[in-house]
C-alpha cells in the first residue's frame, strides 16, 4: 500500500491511497468461494455449485463489499502508519475503482489541533463569598408561606397581591386579534406576568364591572403585528381574591417533613438547605467562570467535522423531546454554542493529558454519596449508578472537571467577593447593582 499526504492548512489533510489489486482481488475470491457451499442456484445442487457461475452472479456486489471494507481498513493503517490524529469522519474519493486494477483514493479531512495550554495564572477568578443572615432564613421562610398561600373571595375593589378572574377582548385598529382574547383567565396583580397597562387597567374593578382599557406593546414583543402598537381590550371581571398566608405553626412545618413540628428544627433545616443550594451555586459559579476564561485565553482552530457532530447533539438536547421536527432547524442556531462545547472539550482534553490527570475514585464515590444524600434511600440511587456505566460516566465526567477548576484555581487570580444569599440566587440583582 502506498500512501502520500500533504497539508491543506493548519488542521486540514489531503491523503492519498494506492492498495495493490491482489488485496482486493484476494479477498473478493476468497468470499465468493465461501458463497459456493451457501448459495442456491436453478440447475445446482446445494453445496455444487461453481465458482464462476457465483462470480458471474455475485461479483459486483462482492466487489463493491470488499471495496466498502478497503476503504475503511486502509484509511486508518494510513492514518497510523503516519501517526495522525483525525478528528471527525474522512470524505473519501475513489480515483480507481475496478477489479483487477490497483485501488486508488483520496481522503480529505481533519487532524485535531496541536496546541499548547496557555499560563492560566492571568486568568481572574471571582469567588463568591456567602454567610446566612437570620434575616435570610426568616425571607425563605416567607417564600414557602407565599407557595403555600390560599384565596378567598372578597367584595371590595382589586388592588394589588389580588388574585382577579377576568374575560378580555383585545382589538387592534378595530378588529380582534389572535392571542387577544379569553375567558375566566386569572391574574394576580403586580406579579409581572402581564403588561403593565393590562395589570394597572384592573386595579380597582370589582366584580361583574366592565371596561375598556388601552394597552401599548413595548417594541420588543415577540408578535410582529403587535410591537410598539396600542391595542384596546375589553375587560370584565368574574371573581377578585385576596391572599392568605398560612401561620408557621407545627401543621405548616410538618409540611416540610420536620416531624416533631418544632419552630427550630424548621429553621435549622432551611439553613441547612441553604447552605447546600450556597455550595452549590459557587461551585456552579466557579465552573462557568473557569471554562469561560479558559475559553477566551486559547486561541485554535477548530475542526469543522466536529462541531457538526456537536450541533446533532445540541439541537437534539434543546428540541429532541418538544415534538418539534429538529432536521428543519438550521445549524447556524446551534453553531455557537457547538464550537464553544467542542473548544472547551479540547482545551479540558489536553490539560488532563499533559499533567496526567486520571480518575480519582475516591472522589466519584464522594460525589455519589454527596448526590444521594439528599433521596429518600440513598443506597438505592447509589446501587443505580454503579450498575449502570453510562450513568457512571457522567459522575465521573463531572469530578474531573471538578479537578480542572481546581486546578485552574490554584494558579489564577482568585478573589473573594462577598454577597448576600438573595444576590447569589438571583444573579439579575446583583447585574442590576452593577450598573447602578
């Protein structure tokens, strides 16, 4: 077999195979003769008959199989006999392609980038600090209550926090709308799910009052027809109900599984829970702000072959379980977030390799528990994942990248920032301080 290549750029390669028709030739004999004990043929008995009459029949179809297998065989003896690294599937291109003459082909395709890690200690890392107030744990206490409230119908006028039930009219220039109009729909004012006009517009109706009200769309609205337009909507209101916050007494705790219902057992869970929802966030911080810096510190070029791969397993996370006929959407859409994926995968990929970096058992099992620990029956999830070894993978998957961003850490500029429980959780806050 004669082999030549040569580079198309960077990462691009051009490699050209010659295999010696006796290879191929060989082996299509030798399958057509174990044909002649298994084929049947009008005029021959079973087992009898000649391998000429097989060939006559069977030999283009053999050909073609053996050629298929060729292909694939000699391309990857090519590939290490000159030690490439490809990324992706090749496009192979016959030259010559008939029996009794040599085969020739040309592969096209992609090695994986040679790269070296950049120095990552010019990397800055900010690091969230947290410390759980009581006021924090008496806030989260007042979330439940508000999960937990129930509405009870009043006679007054709708103000805000009340739950309204409403039909609604919309028209726009004089017609009515799609989307614009419903029955026994349910509001609950100053929530932020409707359009400000819409909400104000029913505070003060009481029931079975009616209005009519003007709504402008902000002009970022999704629907084409309705950016930046002032539509009118008819308004009658069915029901108006005010909220009632339960009380935190042992009924309300024992809701949260604290069976002895005391006030502190609560409290002491809740913190608790915090802290592991507070662990969790930083780490989850953490991550996203190493990958992002090890992201933007390397410059590569990426294989195309790749980040095609990656954009089937994108669109089919994103869309795969909606319904939605994926094949139709564009790969652009997804081609982003694709090429990030397959970078990242290259980068992470050669720092485990160039500091030898292998799969610390302890911590895969330390991270199981740590999963389990909050279920019902911890072992149960535990005997799962160690019976089923893609299940596995994932967790181990996640410990080493646990271990990169420890390693990251270690060398970058790491700098503590310190926050409240609410800017944590809600990262919109603290955007919002930002630019303030």
């Amino acid at each position: 077999m004669q082999v030549s290549v040569e580079s198309t750029g960077d990462i691009g390669r051009k490699m050209n195979v010659s295999v010696p028709a006796e290879r191929i030739d060989g082996e299509v004999e030798k399958r057509l003769k174990g044909m002649c004990s298994r084929v049947r043929i009008d005029g021959f008995r079973p087992g009898k008959v000649p391998l000429s009459v097989v060939s006559q029949q069977y030999g283009d179809s053999v050909y073609q199989e053996v050629v298929g297998d060729i292909f694939q065989s000699t391309f990857y003896e090519a590939v290490d006999a000159e030690d490439l690294r490809v990324a992706g599937l090749p496009s192979i291109d016959a030259e010559v392609l008939e029996p009794g003459k040599d085969l020739e082909y040309v592969a096209t395709f992609e090695v994986y980038p040679s790269f070296e890690i950049a120095d990552v200690s010019e990397l800055e890392i900010s690091r969230a600090k947290v410390k759980i107030k009581d006021a924090d744990v008496d806030q989260m206490i007042e979330t439940l209550r508000e999960q937990q409230k129930e509405w009870t119908d009043v006679e007054r006028a709708a103000q805000e926090g009340d739950q309204v039930t409403v039909d609604f009219e919309g028209t726009l220039d004089g017609e009515v709308f799609e989307g614009g109009s419903a029955k026994d729909f349910t509001v609950e004012l100053g929530s932020g799910r409707m359009l400000k006009d819409f909400d104000e517009g029913l505070v003060g109706m009481t029931v079975d009052s009616e209005k009519t009200i003007d709504v402008t769309f902000p002009d970022d609205y999704p629907a084409e027809n309705l950016k930046g337009k002032t539509a009118q909507f008819e308004l009658k209101v069915t029901s108006v109900k005010a909220p009632s916050l339960p009380e935190v007494d042992e009924e309300f705790i024992k809701k949260f599984g604290i069976e002895d219902g005391d006030k502190e057992s609560f409290k002491a869970e809740i913190k608790s829970n915090m802290e592991r929802e507070i662990e969790q966030n930083i780490k989850a911080r953490l991550k996203q702000s190493v990958m992002d810096g090890l992201h933007d510190l390397h410059d590569i070029e990426i294989p195309e072959s790749l980040v095609a791969e990656e954009i089937k397993h994108v669109r089919n996370e994103m869309f795969g379980n909606t319904g939605t006929d994926i094949s139709t959407l564009p790969d652009e859409l997804f081609k982003e977030q694709a090429s990030r994926r397959v970078k990242l995968g290259l980068i992470v990929g050669e720092i485990i390799t160039s500091n030898g970096m292998k799969k610390d058992q302890k911590k895969v099992d330390e991270m199981l528990e740590s999963m389990a620990s909050t279920y019902e029956d911890p072992q149960a999830l535990i005997e799962y994942y160690k019976t089923n070894e893609q299940a596995m993978q994932t967790v181990e998957a996640a410990v080493m990248e646990e271990m990169i961003v420890d390693w990251v850490l270690e060398k970058a500029k790491v700098t503590d920032n310190e926050m409240s429980f609410s800017e944590l959780m809600n990262p919109e806050i603290e955007k919002e301080e930002d630019v303030a």
